[in-house]
C-alpha cells in the first residue's frame, strides 16, 4: 500500500490521472442517466404514467432537450445536484445525441478540479504523516453524527404528539 502512496505523490502523471478521473464521472454520469430513462420506462404503464406525459412535464422535457445540454456539464461543478441533474436528464429523454458531449464537458471540467485542486488536498493530506489518525477520527464523528440523529427521530417519533389539558 505504501508503494501505491509513494508512486501517486511522485510518479502519478497527469494524463494518467486526468484520463481516470474523466472515466469515473463519465462512466458515472451516464449511469445515473441511463437510471434515470429506466425509472422514466418504468412508470409507462403504471398509475404515474399520467404524470410523464402532463404539460408541464412535456414542456420540461422539450426544455431540457434544447437547453438542457448547459445544465449538465455546470452540475459537475456543483455540489449535491451533479446526480439530479443527470438522473433528470434521463426521466425527460434528453436526447443521447445532446447529452454525450454535454456530460463528456462536465466530466472534463471535473476531471480539471480534481486532478489540480482535489489532489493537492489529497497529496497534503497524506503527507501528514498521520492520515489514518485523521480518517478514523472522521469515521467517528460520522458514526457519532448518525447515532444521534436516529435517537433524535426515535425519540421524536416515540413522543406524544397531543398530550391533553388536565
């Protein structure tokens, strides 16, 4: 494991680098498009079907088939929208022919920020000497986050909602 640390901080090249981050949001942008036109099939026959075919959803996608190239590649720049984004380009059947270079741009500037900024971080990161140190610390706080948010719903949810005058 220390080789594979030591040849990415001295010996990674940039192409390398770059050519696998472009292939991860690629692979992943179009993946969650392709869920996107398979929950968009899904509901053909069903009582959401309606709901596929309404005006405002018939708009939204002509929408999305001429404007919506921009909105895809600006979601990988963006934080928490990137999945919603693709997914909806999907459900609205924005044609492959419009979405491959749309996502193909946002997976190049992804590709860009993560193979300058993102590695710094993580170059730096690793050259604390103590990154596991710093990582477990993080699963734990994670951890901690999590077990208070669930007692926070139980008890919530456990508590009564009316409790009457006496």
């Amino acid at each position: 494991m220390s080789e594979t640390i030591a040849w990415l901080m001295d010996g990674a090249p940039y192409a390398i680098t770059f050519v696998f981050f472009f292939c991860l949001a690629f692979a992943r942008g179009n993946a969650t498009y392709w869920m996107g036109r398979g929950i968009a099939k899904g509901v053909e026959h069903t009582r959401f079907e309606r709901h596929l075919h309404g005006p405002v959803y018939l708009r939204a996608q002509r929408f999305i088939a001429r404007w919506g190239m921009l909105a895809v590649p600006l979601s990988f720049l963006t934080v928490g929208i990137q999945s919603a984004v693709n997914a909806s380009a999907g459900v609205s059947r924005m044609p492959v022919r419009r979405y491959l270079p749309a996502v193909a741009m946002g997976a190049i500037a992804w590709a860009l920020l993560y193979t300058t900024i993102g590695m710094a971080v993580f170059y730096a990161w690793l050259a604390l000497d103590w990154p596991w140190l710093v990582g477990g610390a993080l699963v734990i706080a994670l951890a901690a986050a999590v077990i208070i948010r669930m007692r926070k719903r139980r008890t919530a949810h456990d508590a009564p909602e009316d409790i009457p005058p006496h």
